[in-house]
C-alpha cells in the first residue's frame, strides 16, 4: 500500500495530514508493506521539515506523486483533477455547506471518507476531528480577546489601586465554548456561560464559570451533542433576554453553529451598539455565517467602539498543534478502516459507512444527498 500526504493549497491552510511520529503510528497499522510519500514541503507551514519525515521513513516527491497513491490522506480535499480515479481520499470536506464539492468527487469517481460525518459514539472519540479542532479553536480565540481588549482580565491588588477582572460571557458550551471558559478562568477573569441544552450546566459550573438560565420555552433532548434549532420568535426572545448579559461583558465569545446550516443569530447590531466602548466580541462562527450580526470572516470590525474579531480557520493558527491532533485522529481512523493491509469498507459499521460520502461515481451519503437538494 501507498499512502499519499499532499502539501494543502487552500487560502490560509497551515495544517498538515500527517507529522513525523504519525509515519511510524501508519507503519504499525499495516505492519509490513506500507509506503508513506509526502509532497516536499507540506510539513514546512505546521514546523515540521522534510528531513523529519525522511528520518521517519517517507519519502519526499513531487505533488502529483502525491496525489497518485491509492489512499490520499489530507486535511482540505484537493482539485478532483489531480486525483487518480479510483483513489481513496480521507480528509474533511465540509461536505453539508459543501455538497457540490462531493458531487465533484463522486464525479471522479473517487471514494472519500470526510471525518465531520464520523457518528459521536465512544468508539470513535479518537477519531474526532471537530472535537480535536474545537478544543484549540476555543483556547485560541480567548487569546485573540485578550490580546486585543483594553483591560486585563486578571484581579489585580496593586499599590496604585485594585484592577477588577474582566468578564466574559461565552455562548454555547460545546467542545469549543467549554475549552473557552477554562481558558479565560485561567486568566483570571470572571466567566459566564449560556447553551440552550440545560445539562450543560454543570460542565460549566465544574469549570467554575456561572450558568446563564432563560426560558426559552424549548426543551432540548438530554444528552444531545448539537442544541436544536429554535424558532424565529425563539431566537428573538433569546436575543432579547441575553442583551443585558451582553452589555454587561467585557468579552463575549460565540461558538454557536448548527451542522450544514447558518449559524444562528445571536447578537444583533442594536446589542452591539449598547455595548461598553472596547468591548470585544469574537464570533467563532463567523465562517459559517456568524452568531454576531457585524462580524465579517477573516476580518476584525469596529463599530460603536466596540471591536469585532471573525477569525477564520482558527486551528490553523496553531497548525504544529492542530497537525499532531488530526494526524493522531487520521491513524484512529485508518486503525477501523484498514484490516489486514487492505481498505476495507464494511457498510454494517457506522464508523465506516457514515462518513463514506462518495464512491463508484455516486453520492452515498444521505445527508450529503439531502444538502445537494
């Protein structure tokens, strides 16, 4: 078997598929007979060098050498043009907000496996790419508020007088939003939080951050890993009773995203505007549409004095860490995928068979095929 590692091209795209330590982790699912060849340079932009992955036993070669192999391990799907027919690709590939994208696999006649489809059960938390990347997507934009607010966010005793500690107010308590509130606790700041599923609850309060109740006059599935969509009405109400909170932050982080959907309004500009001067807001969802009516993707916003932070692609601005974790998720998944030296697609397990989006020339996933609609 050859496995193909390409250098990703997409705007701003720092990751990689795999780092140097996930060569030898690769080798110890086939055993015997694997050959790893990696694009020159796809490691540079993480911190990792070509002389690493030669020391680990790949071999370095020209992209379309790359891209040749049977099995294509990537972080963004490459052009379906550079790939072979029949080949196997495994990446994320966004495929509900990007369902044409899928079409054009499926066109080439490609199998992809794309891992935001993988089903969130226990056996497949090693696999976990959003989880994975939530988690450093949350402790990266509470530094990107702090970096950027005018005040500290820690208390302060000093001889000059006392600096009382900022507060933040994180909305929705998912991987990133959980990873957020410990990370601004460990600022030192005082920290709120609000998610419509009420078992949230206690993660938050075990973080040491307060929980924001309002009666929305929804009751969330217990357990569920995504809140569901509320109504319009219900959305106005949340905004309205969540203003106040707002206003009164410092710091508002958004994580608030609904899977092949927009993401859900949550501050409008009139909120925005009641807002102290110098406040921030980072709208982790801005990629997705944005949970702040002013936040804009891959760009910072000031209005009303108040500073409004869209970063894009947050885990690629920690591309050495982000690499090791997808790498890491990748050899989990090849672990189930791969069976004595060959793919082996089993459709009678969910690991397998749910993020499966294309193959034979045909989009197999029905969500995808729902999307394309």
């Amino acid at each position: 078997m050859r496995v193909g590692i390409p250098k990703e091209t997409a705007t701003g795209e720092t990751r990689v598929a795999a780092v140097p330590d996930s060569i030898t982790k690769l080798g110890r699912i086939w055993r015997t007979g694997l050959e790893v060849v990696i694009e020159r340079g796809a490691g540079a932009a993480s911190g990792f060098l070509d002389e690493q992955y030669e020391a680990k036993g790949a071999m370095l070669v020209d992209r379309s050498e790359a891209l040749a192999a049977p099995l294509v391990l990537a972080v963004n799907p490459p052009d379906p043009a550079e790939l072979a027919e029949g080949t196997t690709l495994v990446c994320m590939a966004d495929p509900l907000r990007e369902p044409a994208r899928i079409q054009a696999l499926a066109e080439r006649r490609l199998t992809c496996f794309s891992l935001e489809l993988l089903p969130r059960i226990s056996r497949a938390q090693s696999m976990d790419v959003l989880s994975s990347m939530a988690n450093v997507a949350g402790y990266k934009a509470v530094l990107l508020a702090a970096a950027r607010a005018p005040k500290l966010f820690p208390l302060m005793m000093t001889a000059a007088g006392t600096v009382r500690p900022a507060k933040v107010f994180v909305l929705g308590v998912g991987v990133a939003g959980l990873q957020a509130i410990a990370t601004a606790k460990r600022l030192g700041a005082m920290v709120e939080a609000y998610d419509l599923r009420p078992e949230t609850k206690e993660q938050v309060e075990s973080l040491g951050a307060r929980f924001i109740e309002f009666d929305l006059g929804v009751e969330q599935e217990a357990g569920a890993v995504y809140a569901k969509e509320l109504t319009e009405d219900q959305k106005q109400l949340q905004a309205s009773l969540m203003a106040k909170v707002i206003q009164a932050a410092d710091i508002v982080i958004t994580t608030a995203q609904v899977p092949g959907r927009r993401a859900p309004m949550l501050i409008p500009a009139d909120v925005v505007a009641g807002m102290k001067p110098g406040s921030v807001i980072v709208d982790m969802a801005a990629d997705s549409g944005g949970n702040c009516a002013l936040s804009e993707p891959g760009r910072e916003v000031i209005e009303h004095g108040v500073i409004v932070i869209g970063p894009a692609n947050l885990p690629a601005s920690v591309a050495n860490t982000t690499s090791q974790l997808y790498a890491n998720n990748l050899v989990a998944y090849l672990g189930a995928l791969v069976k004595e030296g060959e793919i082996a697609i089993d459709l009678e397990d969910e690991v397998v068979r749910e993020p499966m989006v294309c193959r034979g020339g045909e989009v197999t996933n029905e969500r995808v095929k729902e999307a394309l609609k």
